[in-house]
C-alpha cells in the first residue's frame, strides 16, 4: 500500500501546486506500481535511450536527463552510485484547457530503494517549479 501511494503522490504533489485553478491532466502510468523490477526498469531506459532521436545529458551525480525531437517526454534515469537507483522518472509538459496553463506532470518508478526514490523526486519537484515558472513567463 506504500509503494501505491508514494507513486500516486509523485503525480500528485508534482502536478498539482502548478495548475492554479484546476488540476493538470493525469499522466499515463505505464505501470500498475511505482514499483518495478530491474527488469522493467531496464526496459524502460531501453525503450527510450535507444530512439534515434534522444539526446542524454548528465544530471546531477548519477543521473541522466533524456529527451526526444518527436515525443513530448523527458526522461530522468538514475545511474549506479545514486541512492535511487535504479529508478526513473517522466516528465511530460500537458496544457491544462481549464486554465489555459502549461503544467508539467510526472510519473516515476523505482527498483531500488523506496526512502532514497522518494527524496529523488522532491529534488525532481524543485527542478518542475523552476521549469513551469520559466516556461510560464516565456507565454
């Protein structure tokens, strides 16, 4: 039951403080659970890193930002020697037609530690509140 609600409350808190008026659109899970297996998990960075259209950078220690040209995702992938790992989360920029708004919405899941996954995306969270508020005062 942890497990289910840590993954509602990274859409949740993530979605809900950016959308003013009316909640942002509910990202599509990809899983049942934030919870994964290795395998999965791996899955999960195969499908995406390996787009011929993705670009990788590094961010922050241990950790991987990944977009695409032709999907709205950005990819977070936690590496070996971060206390996540392995988890990964997916950013997605939706338009909130209520309030006529950019919000950015999340979903994310962990095959590793649950505490060490939770404190990784309210550092994600930081990082959405700086990017909506550039995104919303270039509108």
């Amino acid at each position: 039951m942890t497990r289910v609600l840590i993954w509602l409350s990274a859409c949740l808190t993530i979605a809900a403080p950016l959308a003013l008026s009316a909640s942002c659109p509910e990202p599509t899970h990809l899983y049942p659970s934030a919870h994964v297996s290795i395998q999965q998990y791996q899955d999960l960075y195969d499908s995406f890193t390996r787009r011929p259209d993705t670009h990788c950078k590094d961010f922050g220690p241990h950790q991987v930002q990944c977009n695409s040209d032709s999907i709205g995702e950005i990819w977070w992938f936690t590496r070996p020697g971060h206390p996540a790992h392995a988890a990964a989360s997916r950013g997605q920029m939706m338009y909130n037609t209520q309030t006529q708004e950019a919000c950015l919405v999340r979903d994310s899941y962990f095959a590793g530690d649950e505490t060490a996954f939770a404190s990784w995306l309210v550092e994600l969270k930081h990082y959405d509140d700086q990017t909506v508020a550039r995104f919303r005062a270039g509108q």
